[in-house]
C-alpha cells in the first residue's frame, strides 16, 4: 500500500492522526474523531493553531476558554451546506461532547497569535462552483486566503459528483515562489456517497520521482507531500474531500502541469 493513502484506526473515537512528525513534512496536521452521542473527544494544541470543523452530526464544544455551546445541524455531509466550524488560537485546550452521532475534524498548522478564537462558519463561508463538463465541482471555501481567518491554515471543502473529476487538471503547489507558486502540503480526506464506493487520486510529480495511484474508501486520507494531485470519482458514486493545506505563508498559488494545462487555458 501506498505510504500516501492512510487507512482509518478504527471506526469509533480518534480514526487519524496526521502530525508532521508521522508525515515526514513540516506544516499539516489533521485529526479525525467519529463520535457517538455521549462521547467526548479533547486536546491541547500547544503551538499549533486549529479549525474544528463539524464534518456531520451534533457536539457540544469548549475551547480556547469559551463555551460554543451546541454546534452541527449538518447531519449528513453530502447535505453539501457550509458546516459549523470553529477557530482556535495557538495554546488552546479544547472539548467536545458528542450530541449525536459525529463526525469531527481538527486541522491544525503552526499558530503565530494573530486572530482569536471564532466561530468562522456556516456563517460567511462562500459557496463556489467551479470547473465544466465533467470537472465541474462544488466548494465550501471555509478557510481559505480570501477570509483572513487563521495565522497558517487553508481549509476547504469540495464534493465531486458521480464521474466527474476533480483537482484536475493536475496542478502542484511545492514551491516556495510567491507569487508564482507556494509551497503548501496538503492532505485529503474523503467521503464516498453511497459509503461502499471508491475513487481515484493520483500524486506524481513531474520529473517521476513520486508517482503513485491509490484507490480511496470512505474515510481515507491522502498525504500529498508534492507534486500533482488529480482525484475522480466513479459513475454511481460521489465524492467528498475536505483539505487541509499550510507552508511558510497563507497563500494558494499553484501551477497547473504543462502537459494538461491546455484543458484549463481551453476551459477559461
């Protein structure tokens, strides 16, 4: 298997958990937590600031030294609204009592103490649609550079419909050339509707030094240390991926490959 493609733990309590220690990479960190009602999940996030993000169900959330009271009224993920997620600073402790079943996302990057603890979605998240044909997808923007939300982090979320493709055409964020490109490593983790599916993500790089194809289940991550990473979903079934992306700063600026670029110049 892949060192890429990382199978949940379990299928209750902490299922990953991605640090830049077990990534071999400097930046992104991520957390998964699958819930039931009356479960509790915590941390410290020490220097590290974090987004949880209410993937699906109900929880009752302190951090940061605050209450949010109960948040989550996405119950399915594939409902595709903006979901409740919530902003914390380098140095907070937080926890969450599940409310119902729950789904529940820690992405975290290195925090410099520039924005206080928040609330930063449904509210304000931007709904975008983009691409054509059949690369046309559907985002959540919840934390990307256009909100000046976090220190470090980009978060985002995106649903592919069934045999449509997506991060595509193949682009790469890997270097430190602003504005040109920047360097953001980056994972993926994705949900299959119906949950038996599959999809396809590729990470290769243009010299051949990574080139790997994994299938995805649902519940798997992807690291993506470099190089592009194309993903498809399958006629019958749809596609859910949440992305978490941090570098040395807060920007998205990519190349798309040179060989399928046409495909985006043609698409403009």
């Amino acid at each position: 298997m892949s060192k890429l493609l990382v199978k949940p733990m379990g299928t209750r309590g902490k299922v990953h958990d991605c640090t830049p220690e077990s990534a071999g990479w400097g930046y992104v960190g991520f957390e998964l937590h699958r819930l039931e009602s009356g479960d509790l999940a915590s941390g410290v996030l020490g220097d590290r600031e974090g987004i949880v993000v209410y993937v699906e169900g109900k929880g009752h959330l302190t951090g940061a030294g605050r209450d949010f009271g109960v948040l989550g009224d996405r119950m399915d993920v594939f409902e595709k609204t903006p979901p409740h997620c919530v902003y914390l600073p380098a140095g907070s402790g937080w926890t969450v009592t599940a409310m119902s079943s729950l789904t529940l996302a820690i992405c975290t990057a290195p925090g410099t103490g520039g924005h206080s603890a928040a609330v930063i979605g449904p509210e304000g998240v931007p709904q975008v649609t983009r691409g054509r044909g059949t690369n046309t997808r559907h985002i959540n923007a919840i934390a990307m550079e256009e909100r000046d939300v976090a220190d470090s982090l980009l978060v985002t979320e995106v649903f592919t419909p069934q045999g449509h493709w997506s991060s595509y055409p193949p682009h790469r964020h890997d270097e430190d050339d602003f504005p040109n490109m920047t360097y953001l490593e980056e994972t993926y983790y994705h949900r299959l509707n119906p949950a038996q599916g599959f999809g396809v993500q590729r990470v290769f790089t243009e010299d051949g030094s990574l080139d790997e194809t994994m299938a995805v289940s649902n519940h798997d991550l992807v690291l993506v240390p470099k190089g592009h990473h194309p993903c498809g979903s399958p006629y019958g079934y749809e596609m859910y991926y949440l992305n978490v992306m941090a570098g040395p700063r807060r920007n998205w600026r990519f190349k798309n490959h040179p060989d399928h670029d046409w495909i985006a110049k043609r698409d403009a």
